[in-house]
C-alpha cells in the first residue's frame, strides 16, 4: 500500500514532460501572484501542478482572497525519481484519484509558515490530518526524518513555498503492495476518502473562513 501511495502521487509525473531545467533553483516568488500562479510558471513545479489538477486542487490556491497556507512542494526531480524507482504509468494510477488528493492534501499546512517559523517546529498538521514531523540537521530542515528543504519562502500573495526533494507519504497510509481489483481495493479506496474528506473539509472551511473576515 505504501508502494502505491507513492506511484499515485508521482503519477503526473509521465503526463507532462519533465522539463530540462528541472535542477535549476526554484523562483524567489512573487507576493502578487498566487501559489498556484507560481507553481505554473516554475518549470520546476510542473508535475506538482499537474497533479493538483488531476486532483482537482488547482481551487484552493488559485485566488489572492483564499486563507493562506504553506505548500511543501516536491520538485519534479522528486517525482521523477519516485517513478522511475517503482515503474510504473500513469494510466495505472490516475484512476486512484482520492489516494492523489491524500498524498498532496499531505504537503500542505494551514497558515503562512516561513524558513524562520520552521525551523522552531518539531511537527506540523497537515491538511490531510497528519502530521509532518520536522528537525534541523547540520543546517538544513529534514522532514519525517528523509525529505530535505531544499529552497525556501518562495513567497505568494496567498501563502508560502518550500521546495522539497522527495514525496511527502502520510504516515497513515497502510504497509503492503498494490491491491487487486475487489475488497482488497474497496478497503483501500474508502481508507482514502477518509483521508480526502479530512483534507478538502479544512481547504473549504479556510476559505470560507477567509470570505466572512473580508
């Protein structure tokens, strides 16, 4: 199960190209630009956006009036790595569209968190209801022990970007090898909607949130 976790939440990664300045550093943001404006222009996030609009969670970070939040964003080296170490397609994958969402609601925090709030933190809840354990290690910011920051306070007008080079996997997400077709897949499936209810109520609920404060 953790396998496939992590082939869905790569999965964009063979619908678009990887672009050819995947390495280069990610942009110093813009605070009049939304997240979502700042990761499509950033060849780097290519992936990451294509597979928030495979989950249909392009909406949250789309508009300057939204609540703000912190996006822990893999690079499309993260993702790419991650596909090509498990094999597998995207066709495979997309179709577990609320496993998707679980994986990505799991890079996201409530809340503008910059390098400085961070590095002060031992854990962060998630969107997805989890919780990223984060520690400093010989100056750079490690989370859940294996995912390095790698470029930080990529500023938006709606929130923060830190860059990071690998998945994001919720630690909820059962041990074990893709399921078959059947119970085996409908356990799965409904464990993740669990987990995707969590994370769009609290997207929903911030924005409203917002809308009555404005």
């Amino acid at each position: 199960m953790k396998k496939l976790v992590l082939l869905v939440a790569a999965a964009a990664a063979s619908v678009l190209p990887i672009a050819a300045s995947a390495s280069a550093a990610p942009s110093a943001g813009d605070p009049t630009k939304t997240i979502a404006e700042i990761a499509s222009a950033d060849p780097q996030f290519s992936t990451l956006v294509a597979a928030l609009g495979a989950a249909d969670l392009v909406g949250p970070f789309d508009s300057c009036t939204d609540a703000k939040t912190t996006v822990f964003a893999p690079t499309n080296d993260a993702f790419a790595a991650a596909l090509t170490a498990l094999g597998m397609t995207a066709e495979q994958l997309l179709a577990q569209k609320q496993l998707l969402t679980s994986v990505l609601t799991y890079h996201v925090v409530a809340g503008e968190v910059n390098a400085a709030a961070v590095v002060g933190l031992s854990e962060a809840t998630t969107l997805n209801g989890a919780k990223i354990k984060i520690k400093v290690v010989d100056g750079s910011v490690i989370l859940n022990d294996t995912v390095k920051v790698i470029a930080t306070d990529i500023q938006a007008c709606n929130g923060i970007i830190h860059a990071i080079d690998a998945v994001l996997l919720p630690p909820s997400a059962p041990a074990g090898q893709m399921p078959a077709t059947g119970a085996a897949s409908e356990g799965v499936a409904l464990g993740a909607a669990a987990l995707l209810v969590g994370g769009m109520g609290a997207l929903a609920l911030s924005r409203r949130r917002r809308t009555v404060v404005a």
